[in-house]
C-alpha cells in the first residue's frame, strides 16, 4: 500500500451560511467518514488547519503574515491514507463530505525517502 496526501480546499461559503443544525449533521459525515477509513485500516492521521499562519520566502527568507492564496483555493485541512494506487485514493475521496459544500480534494501521492 502507498501514502496518499488529500488536501482539502474551499467549501467555506457553503458552510458559512449553513445552519448549526445542518453544520452538525455535516460534521457528523466527516467523522463517519474518517471512522470508515480508519476501519478499514487506510487513514493514517489528519487534521484541519487554521486559517492563519506565517509565510517564508525566497532566500532573505522575508517573511509575512498569510497564507496568501484566495479562500478558495486556501488549505484547510488534509488527511494521510493508504491505497493501493492512485486511482484507488481518489475512489476513496469520491467518499469525502467536502463535496457537498463544493469543495475541492487534492489527492497526492507521498514519496518515500
């Protein structure tokens, strides 16, 4: 089995006007989600991630507050899982609850060192 990152992008806007109600019952897929996953013995570790956060750049290392990237396009979370190819991760994403806010699942495979 191989490493695959899933990066988790956007959706922000459809759950920003969801009710508390209809953001329970979302948070509930999440984690019946994440559940299956761990089941069956593909989710190795994951975490969302706070909107804010430091960005080095270029070699002076200048640094600024970000990240810089538009909402939509902003990191908000990722999940480390096994498969047995890439086709089979992105069969195990077409699962994720992201979509049903219209976000988007980055699905890269991890190299070993």
């Amino acid at each position: 089995m191989q490493k695959y990152m899933f990066l988790f992008r956007g959706g922000d806007a459809a759950r920003a006007a969801s009710s508390p109600e209809e953001m329970q019952a979302h948070m509930q897929k999440w984690n019946s989600w994440f559940k299956a996953l761990g089941d069956r013995g593909q989710f190795l570790g994951g975490e969302p991630l706070d909107a804010t956060g430091k960005v080095l750049r270029g070699a002076k290392k200048s640094l600024s507050d970000g990240p810089f990237a538009e909402a939509k396009d902003l990191v908000g979370g990722y999940a480390l899982v096994t498969a047995k190819s890439v086709d089979d991760a992105v069969e195990i994403a077409r699962g994720c609850p992201i979509f049903d806010h219209d976000g988007l699942l980055e699905v890269r495979p991890v190299r070993e060192m």
